[in-house]
C-alpha cells in the first residue's frame, strides 16, 4: 500500500539514524518499526493495567498532603523563631 505519512522531527531523525546504522531503507526501517510497534501493542492488550498499592498516610484532618513541603518550612521557621527567642533571653539574662 502506496500513503502519504507525516513525521515528528524526532521521529524522522530516529529513522534516519536506523536507516544509517543498518544500512537499509526508508521503506524497510519504517515497516520494521510499525511491525514492532504494533506487536508490542496487541502483547500488552491482554494485560491487566497497573495498579499501584496505597497506605493511608495518617494525617490529621486539616492537612493536605500535596502542601507538606509548605509544612515543613513552616515548621522549620517556628523552631528557628523559638530558638532564636530562647537564645536572645539566655543572652539578656547571663
């Protein structure tokens, strides 16, 4: 079969390369990836999906998980507050 067939840059630069390294067509290369392509696809179909296991993180409500980093700087600004706070007054009185 005789189709036109528009390529990615990143895709004609891969074939390019295999047609270079292999020293065969354009025509053979393409065929060859499709080939490929294809048969990883129908090899997959019958696989069950991915399905990743959870555990709860116990946060307290009130908490969202995507923000802890936020979290934890601000922790980290208290402890240095309360620690500067308690080495000015250790300085004050000594």
């Amino acid at each position: 079969m005789r189709t036109t067939v528009t390529l990615d840059p990143e895709t004609e630069h891969l074939i390019r390369e295999a047609m270079r390294q292999r020293g065969q067509s354009f025509k053979e290369v393409l065929n060859r990836a499709v080939v490929q392509g294809l048969a990883d696809l129908r090899s997959n179909a019958g696989e069950a999906p991915f399905v990743p296991t959870t555990y709860p993180m116990g946060l307290r409500a009130g908490y969202d998980p995507a923000h802890l980093g936020a979290l934890a700087d601000d922790m980290e600004v208290d402890a240095f507050v309360d620690l500067s706070r308690r080495l000015s007054e250790r300085t004050a009185t000594g």
